[in-house]
C-alpha cells in the first residue's frame, strides 16, 4: 500500500506539475491529435467522458518529457489534443476529418460510433492514397463492430477496444452458466453494431445454450428515442429473464429507467451498464441484475489497478465524471512508445511499430496483433453491488453501487479469428 500511495502522488505531483514543465520543453511544434467525436446531441455525454480520459493521458505523457524522438524529428514534443464535434453525424465527422488535417493533425482518435468509424476508414484510406506525404493514422478507442478489423480491416486504423464478438464471448462465458436463464430478449440500436450484436448473441446463444428460447428482439433507432416505456413494456410481456444489449449512453439508461418502471425483474446482460447514469437508473433493482462486459473495472482489485484509479479520481473528483477507461490510456501510451521507436512521426514508420506495440499500465497489459491492428487484452465481467460488500470498494458516479468481477477472460481467451486480408504500403 505505500507503494501504491506513492504511485499515486507521483502522478499527481506530474499532473500539477504540467504547466511548469510544459515551459522547460524545446520550442518544436507539439504533435497534434485529433478526437472527432459527438459533443452535443444525444451522446455528448458519452463524448465527454472520452475527451477526459484522452486529455488526462496526453497530461500525463507530457508531465514525463513529451514523446522523446530525435533532434532531426524535433526533439522532445509534446502532444497536442484537439476536439472536433461530429454532432454524431458521419458527414460531420468527415467536415471535422477535413479540418482536422488542415490544422495539421496526422493523427485521429474516434469510437463512440462503428458507422463513423467505417466512414473515417474509408475517408483515410483515399487521403492518404492522394496525399502520401499528409497520411493520417487512425486510433478507435471504442468502435467494436467486428467487421471494421475484418472486411474493412486496412493499414492505416488500430481498434484498441474488444471488438463486439469478443465482448460477447466474455458475457456468454457468465450466461451460459446460469441454468436457471431459460428466455432471453435481444435489444440494440439500428445501426450497423447493434446489427452485429444481435446477430452474435443468437449465433452464441444457439451454440452454448441451445436451450434457451429467444422470445423477442427489437432494434430501435439510434440516439432518437425518447420512451423506451413500450420497449420495456414488451420485454416484461415477453417472459423475459433476461435482456442482451449493447446499447450505450442515454439509450440504456432510459432502457434501464423504463425497465424499472414497467417492474421487469430480469437480468440486463450489457455491453455497458457499468456508468453513464445506468446503476442509478437502475437502484436497488438491478443488485445482482445488471450485468456489464468491459477491459478493466474499478474494482479488479490488485495495487496498482487501485493506485491508477484512485489517480483518475484526484483528477476529475466531480462524481458525474468518473467513467474511466483503461484502454485509452494504453492507447495514448502505445502511441507515444511507437512515436519513440519510430523516431519520427512517419506515418508508415509508425504504423510499423503501432504493429508491435506492447504496453503496460495500470495492471493492464495488452499487446497489438499486426494481422488486423486488433489489440489484444484481458477481459472482466463484472456484476452490480451495493458499494462496500465484499468486491465493490468502489461506487460507479457516487450512486452507491459498483461493479464486483465475477469473471475474468485472458487475452488469449478472448482472442478471435480474423478475415482481414490487409493491403499494406
């Protein structure tokens, strides 16, 4: 515990630090990021939480010196995070891509939406086939349509979140335990993810528990609806004992609410029921119920995974910040480890070693696969709980209710096959 105690004042003494070290840096241009993400409409919530994440990771890379390359590639520099609003429009989101290039960034983080992502995959791949000396490298944090790293898999992107059938896989390594679960509903939003979800829950589903009976599925339009009142109406007349989604953002929270008030009783099998305001939407009846998927929690309970939270805490103390995410600080991290061994910002000198890359932080550990730039890394499950029982130190957003880990999935584990069959430069 001292260990940790000292881990954690080091990082905050580096993130306090940041504006006094930022003038002791050489004078090289810094090296621009851009996040191109919805920061107002329906999910701006969710955009938020990753620009608090991404802003505190770059903080922390420049409190240790910047990304250190050689004098001919400029020295020492630090990264320069810049937001872009997509209003969760794809053609926003090329607007902002365009922008974004402009102003000089050669580098692109965005995930709150697999369409944005396919579309961003697409734009990147023809700019840089005409611009080969202003190629931009693209970094997904949160885009997990399996698809983006098979069919649509190419050189210039790296997903670094599990991908939906690998999401699904560690869920159904819990659901198919439960003997008790004899239907199930599967609930999703009409796009091109939670087309994926619905179609692997089924495939998997018929697999490890044949027995179990699908009595209904719906897919709704995405960031629109406003009452999910006759979706949780239909659930509860279904005889659901339980509910697949992957839903993110206020649709599952007012999924959830709706759940609640309609008296449905069954267990929420979810992609990400663990933040957002969904545990106290929720309450006192989803203890036991509301199941989440994720690659690290709060609660995974080792020093340094505590050391790095307790660090995220002192940074944001607000309660309706705490959504952290393990994976965008491995992110940035491999970014600037490849920036280094590259020497050089290259794209294609970068991407080469994105390819191999191995990065450590916070007790997580997670290694790139260059077959299709899909990260690879462990994954937990963990179940909602009152704050203070055994397993839950932690509450989600101060409401009293945490996540305690029920199951773990090793990196090798949750590994998946991939159809990618990348053109490389």
């Amino acid at each position: 515990m001292i260990v940790t105690f000292r881990l954690v004042l080091q990082w905050l003494a580096l993130t306090l630090l940041l504006p006094f070290l930022a003038y002791a840096q050489p004078t090289a241009a810094p090296i621009k990021i851009a996040m191109i993400e919805g920061l107002s409409g329906p999910f701006a919530n969710t955009g938020e939480a990753v620009f608090r994440n991404l802003i505190w990771a770059v903080e922390r890379i420049n409190a240790a010196g910047g990304v250190k390359l050689p004098a001919a590639s400029g020295g020492n520099r630090l990264l320069l995070l810049e937001r872009y609003d997509s209003k969760g429009q794809n053609e926003e989101a090329l607007s902002a891509l365009k922008s974004a290039i402009d102003n000089g960034a050669r580098f692109v983080m965005q995930g709150n939406s697999s369409a944005t992502a396919a579309t961003l995959i697409d734009a990147i791949n023809k700019h840089n086939a005409r611009e080969p000396t202003q190629r931009v490298l693209f970094l997904n944090y949160s885009a997990v349509d399996p698809m983006l790293t098979n069919e649509k898999c190419s050189f210039w992107h790296f997903r670094f979140d599990a991908h939906a059938n690998m999401r699904m896989s560690a869920l159904m390594a819990v659901l198919k335990d439960d003997q008790e679960l004899k239907s199930v509903f599967i609930l999703g939003q009409d796009y091109s993810f939670g087309h994926a979800v619905a179609a692997e829950a089924k495939r998997q589903l018929s697999q490890l528990r044949p027995d179990i009976q699908l009595v209904g599925e719906e897919l709704h339009p995405m960031g629109r609806v406003k009452d999910f009142l006759p979706y949780a109406t239909k659930i509860k007349a279904s005889g659901a004992q339980a509910v697949i989604t992957g839903n993110f953002g206020n649709d599952l929270t007012l999924l959830v609410k709706s759940a609640r008030d309609v008296g449905f009783e069954g267990k929420f099998y979810t992609f990400y029921g663990n933040a957002l305001g969904a545990p106290a939407a929720m309450g006192e009846s989803g203890i036991g119920k509301v199941l989440a998927v994720a690659d690290w929690l709060p609660n995974v309970q080792n020093a340094a995974s505590e050391a790095f939270y307790q660090a995220f805490r002192q940074r944001y103390p607000k309660p309706a910040d705490d959504y952290v995410h393990m994976r965008m600080q491995l992110m940035v991290t491999a970014l600037a480890q490849s920036l280094e061994s590259a020497g050089t910002t290259d794209s294609i000198a970068v991407t080469v070693q994105l390819e191999r890359a191995r990065v450590e932080f916070g007790s997580q550990f997670g290694s790139m696969r260059a077959a299709d730039h899909q990260f690879q890394q462990a994954l937990v499950v963990g179940v909602m709980d009152r704050l203070g029982t055994p397993g839950v130190k932690f509450d989600v957003e101060g409401s009293g209710y945490g996540f305690r880990v029920i199951k773990t999935i090793s990196a090798a584990a949750a590994e998946q096959p991939t159809t990618c069959r990348m053109q490389r430069h």
